[in-house]
C-alpha cells in the first residue's frame, strides 16, 4: 500500500458535523474549524468522554460563543459508551474539561434534539456524499447513530477522526489511545461500516505538541480567542505527566480538523485497522495492518506524517481570524 500525499485544491467548502468532548485540545480544534471557510460546520454534538456530558455540552456552547458564532447549532448526544462504563480523565482536562482559562457561562441555549437523531436527519435529509463526520471524542454517537440508522454509512462523505494508534501505543492505558478505549464497541462498529475514514492517530499528532514559544504566539494574537487557546493548552505542561512535561501541549483533535483543511499537510497510507474490545489487557487496542500481513482489506486513510511548519502557520493564521 502506498503513501497517500494530497495535492493542494481548490477552494471547497465542506459541510462537516464535529462530534466532540471538550476537552482544551478539542477547544483548539473547535476554533480551528470556526474560522475556516472550508468547513460549513452544520452542528457541533457533545458526547461524555473527557468529562461527563453535563460539561461536555456546555463547554462546546462556550466555545461558540468565544468564536463569535451563535448561527452553529449545539446538541448533546450520549452521556455514556454502548456497553460499558464511562471513563473520564479529569486528570488531564480538569474537573469541568476546560483547565486552564475561565470560559463564561454560556449564552448559547442547546438544542433539544438528541444529537444522535440530529447527525442521522441531517444526512438522510442532505444529499448523498456531501456530509462530513469529524470525530474528536469517542465514537459513541456514530456507532449508535449506525445502529439506530444503518443507511447512512452509504450517505456519509467520509469521516475523520482523531484516534487510535500505531507505534505510539497508548496515553491511556499501555496499548489503547483514549478515545478508542473509551468506547472500543463504537470504533468496532464504525471500522466495518464500509465509510471512508481517515484517522489522525497518536503517532501523527504527537509530532505537533505545542512548544511554549508556540503557546506564546496564540497567546499574543490580540485576541480573546488566542489567549483562551494558549491558556488551556498551557495547562497541560504543568501536568505531571513524563510522557509531555518539558516538551509541548498535546495537540491531538487539532489534526483531524487540520486535514479537512489542508490535507496537504499530511501523508498516510491506506491500511486495515481493527480494534480490540475482548481482552481487559488490550481494550481499545488499534491493531494497524502496516505490512498487509493479512488479507483483511484497507479500511482506513492512517495519517503518519504532517508538516510541523505547516500545520503551525494553520493554526496561527485561523486563530487570529477569531473575536
């Protein structure tokens, strides 16, 4: 299998649902996708993850907010995994998922749709092929929403998410990456849905931790979006954690948005993923078919390699289109 470079294109909005559980690095990629004319984002949809669904909603209404952007929709999908219970890491993202800046309360009233039903109406009722799932939390509310409506894996343009992981194995657990771990039966179900997917796993974003110099230049952008960013992704080097202390802020959500964006920026190469949801040692378990060692068929775009330079100039630039 060959490595996948994407050429850079013309100018294409795309109509995309972000699905998320903010979470600071879910902030950053939040923002990101509000400034970008690119992206159309239809509907933002909470799901429980990093902290419950109470938090995770309410943080997303807050970063509407912040973006100046009260015409985007905010729903709130599952408040916990398909089969199991929910495992939050407060231990990084802070008892309400927002350490690190004070967000006011919001202003923007949720919709009383369950987001569920909202990510199935929107692409039954669009055309064919033309929305975008970009999934920054767990895999809940498309695995359910698959479940609930099995016609829309063959209506869904693609979908990107931030998950999973290669030679990096795991931030929660030995061998699991987060937000595949969380709900392993979600990512199960999507992995065999037929729908194109591209994944920005561990192994990618971790080549974009965010120095303090970068924090810095979000920080100085004038602007209360960039100081907010830099605030909450600050947060995470004072965490007492080796795997990032005295090297950068996690990154991880940013990519997946980043890629709708420019996919230029990044190379990947099409391979089988599947994951594990068995064994209590390996739960949530991506295991990448890197060599086709088997003759289970590519399933996934399995993002590798970015452009650090690039991907920074990205963010700067949106960032500072912000309020």
């Amino acid at each position: 299998m060959g490595q996948i470079k994407h050429a850079r294109r013309e100018l294409e909005t795309r109509k995309i649902i972000i699905d998320t559980d903010p979470g600071r690095d879910d902030a950053a990629a939040i923002l990101l996708a509000l400034a970008s004319p690119e992206l159309e984002v239809v509907g933002i949809v909470a799901v429980a993850g990093n902290v419950p669904l109470h938090h995770t909603e309410r943080n997303a209404r807050r970063l509407v907010d912040l973006a100046g952007r009260s015409d985007v929709p905010v729903y709130a999908g599952c408040e916990r995994p398909m089969a199991r219970e929910l495992v939050t890491s407060e231990h990084i993202h802070g008892q309400n998922g927002l350490a690190g800046y004070e967000l006011p309360e919001p202003t923007k009233q949720l919709e009383s749709q369950h987001g569920v039903d909202f990510i199935i109406e929107t692409v039954m009722s669009s055309e064919s092929g033309t929305i975008t799932l970009c999934h920054i939390g767990p895999l809940t509310n498309i695995g359910t929403a698959l479940v609930k409506e099995p016609r829309i894996a063959g209506r869904i343009r693609e979908i990107v998410l931030m998950g999973g992981s290669r030679a990096e194995a795991g931030n929660i657990t030995p061998s699991a990456e987060y937000n595949i771990y969380v709900d392993p039966e979600a990512a199960d179900i999507l992995l065999n849905s037929g729908i194109a997917i591209t994944i920005a796993p561990l192994d990618v974003c971790g080549l974009v931790l965010g120095s303090r110099e970068m924090l810095a230049r979000f920080g100085n952008l004038g602007n209360r979006a960039g100081a907010a960013i830099a605030g909450l992704l600050d947060f995470s080097q004072s965490l007492d954690l080796t795997r990032w202390r005295g090297i950068g802020a996690p990154l991880w959500d940013p990519c997946a948005v980043a890629y709708l964006i420019q996919p230029e920026l990044f190379t990947g190469k099409m391979v089988n993923v599947c994951v594990e949801t068995m064994s209590p040692l390996t739960r949530g378990m991506t295991v990448v078919d890197w060599w086709h060692a088997t003759d289970r068929p590519p399933n996934v775009n399995f993002l590798y390699d970015v452009n650090v330079e690039g991907f920074f100039n990205l963010l700067t630039e949106r960032f500072a289109r912000l309020p």
